[in-house]
C-alpha cells in the first residue's frame, strides 16, 4: 500500500505531536514542510529524514508529492 504524501504547515510543537501521531498510524509519508522560515523549518524537518521545506506557500500548496496538510 502506498502511504499518502503529509504536509504541514508550521513548527510548534503541536505540528510535531501530530506528524508522530500520523506517522505512527503507518500510512503517511511526512514529504514537506511549510515555515515563513527556511532556516527554522530546517531545522524542524531535519529530525524527519529526506523532508522538503519551503518557505513559499504557494509553492508549498502546489506540490504534486502533497496528498494531505
């Protein structure tokens, strides 16, 4: 089974206790990461593996690898 493509938007340590939960769940793929900072969702993404960060959020909304935010 493919895992759907996870997107988030954010930082805070609410948007981390939700991608744990969804990739507990073992069918999402955490793929992108949405922050007003590069830097800082760098950072955030770095413990995650391979993520995308980005720090457009059109760019962000129009990513064919997002099934869900």
């Amino acid at each position: 089974m493919n895992k759907l493509g996870l997107g988030t938007i954010g930082t805070s340590w609410i948007t981390n206790s939700f991608i744990e939960a969804a990739l507990e769940t073992e069918l999402y793929e955490l793929v992108s990461v949405y922050s007003r900072s590069m830097e800082k969702g760098k950072q955030f993404a770095s413990k995650y593996g391979d993520v995308d960060v980005k720090d457009d959020l059109e760019e962000f909304v129009n990513d064919e690898n997002i099934d869900v935010v």
